[in-house]
C-alpha cells in the first residue's frame, strides 16, 4: 500500500510523528515544527444548499 490508499494514509495521519514529518517534507516553506492536534479526514458540512467538503488534513497556523 501507498499513502495514496485512504486506509494508509489514516494510519499515517494519526501517528503524530510520522504526520508531522511528512507535513513537513510535502510544505517545507511553512516551517512546521509541532502538531496540535490531529484530525483526519474531517468533515465541514454547511446550509443544506450548499456542498459538503471534507479535507483528507484540516490545517491551522498561529495567524
């Protein structure tokens, strides 16, 4: 299996380090030094109307 596989890649994403360390190797430029908190695969739902999305890894910055 590959991280492409969506069960690989949950397992991936919930060891925080190895999470962290691929973050890191795939966005070198932002500098990422720790995980809060890890969420995979998490689902935003709004209005009936609209879409539901759901992001493979829910990111945020100090800013």
């Amino acid at each position: 299996m590959t991280i492409t596989n969506d069960i690989m890649f949950g397992m991936v994403m919930e060891n925080e380090q190895i999470c962290l360390e691929l973050i890191q190797r795939s966005l070198p430029e932002l500098n990422i030094k720790a995980i809060s908190r890890i969420t995979p695969q998490k689902q935003i739902t709004g209005p009936i109307s609209a879409r539901t999305v759901r992001f493979d890894v829910f990111v945020r910055d100090e800013e």
